[in-house]
C-alpha cells in the first residue's frame, strides 16, 4: 500500500502585468500548485522517513508537470521555489521530505537547473498561508529573482495531513532595479552566479 495519498490537488495562476509602474508586454506568471496529502506518521513518531520522501517523488513530478505547462513550457520558467504545511499531528520533519522530493521533482521537469530550490515549512491547520520563496533556476545571487508567492487552500491541511506545494515563475520581480547579478550574467556553473 503506498505512503502516499492524496486528497485533493489546487492550483493557482497569478498573471502581474504592473507593480505601478509601465504595463509589461508580457505578464509575469506565478502558479503554484498545492497537493493536500494524508500524513502516514500523523500522531506517532517514526525513525525512518525515507520511504515516504522516495514515494512522493512520483507526486513532486506530477506538480511539476503541471506547472511548466501551464506557464508554456520549461524554457519559460525562471524562478522556483517549494514548502510544506504540516497538519498538527505532525511535525516538521515530516515537511522536510519534501526538500528532496520536490525539489528533484522540478529540477528534473526543468533540465536540472543549477541553484539551490528556496524552500519554507511550517506547522498549522486548515487554510494557513505559507510564504513560498522564489530564486532564479540557475543561479542564486540573481537578485532581481528573489520574491514571494503564497499557498493556502481553505480545507487543508487537516490535522492528520501535509499540504506540500511547489511553485514557479517566468521571470522576477516586476519592475526590478536594485542592482546585483543580472539574469543575462549568469555563468551557471554552481548554482550561486
């Protein structure tokens, strides 16, 4: 019987086209897609959590898949992040199997892109918002991609369940222009320039 079930799937579309500034040609997107999955430790405490992470790997692909199509494919995507909302009967750790689930998951939906995939976790009951940090895909001192996107969805996580989401976007902040490494700068070469 498989460690993972899932009760429902959300996913979320954000198009910006201004933050008061010049209206883009093009907007940017954000979507984020949030699977609500029964936690098979809620209300006990279990030594080996691996089995767990290796099963929702098959999960952190299928989000995946979502969202480079709905942003128009993996040549699109620019920046991307991740995070987990553990139900009360859980605890953090159990949000924690998601760093390697998904973040392999996207790296692999995205031509195993070089930078570290930015990642937040928490405890909290249904309809908690979490802050999912964004970075760019290749390199992590690329300023102008560092941002934010938000996950919530009104009946999860319930108490016995993880709310575990993954989240991409087709560019950074909207009007940015504070300096650092420019997108068109990037070496690639180890995940930070």
């Amino acid at each position: 019987m498989s460690l993972v079930n899932v009760r429902k799937i959300k996913l979320d579309i954000e198009e910006v086209w201004h933050e008061g500034g010049a209206r883009l040609q093009e907007p940017l997107k954000v979507a984020v897609a949030t699977a609500i999955v029964a936690n098979p430790y809620a209300g006990r405490y279990e030594s080996d959590l691996l089995p767990f992470m290796a099963e929702l790997r098959a999960l952190g692909a299928t989000l995946s898949a979502q969202l480079v199509d709905q942003l128009g494919g993996a040549a699109q995507v620019q920046a991307y992040g991740k995070g987990a909302i553990v139900g009360e009967d859980g605890e953090l750790e159990h949000g924690a199997v998601w760093h390697e689930a998904g973040g392999w998951a996207m790296r692999e939906a995205l031509g195993n892109p070089k930078a570290m995939v930015p990642s937040a976790k928490t405890i909290g009951g249904a309809g908690t918002r979490l802050m999912i940090p964004l970075g760019h895909i290749q390199a992590s001192y690329v300023r102008s991609h560092y941002g934010t996107c938000e996950t919530t969805v009104w009946d999860g996580p319930r108490r016995n369940e993880i709310a575990f989401a993954l989240a991409m976007a087709t560019g950074g902040r909207v009007h940015a222009r504070l300096g650092g490494l420019a997108a068109c700068e990037i070496k690639g070469l180890d995940g930070l320039r």
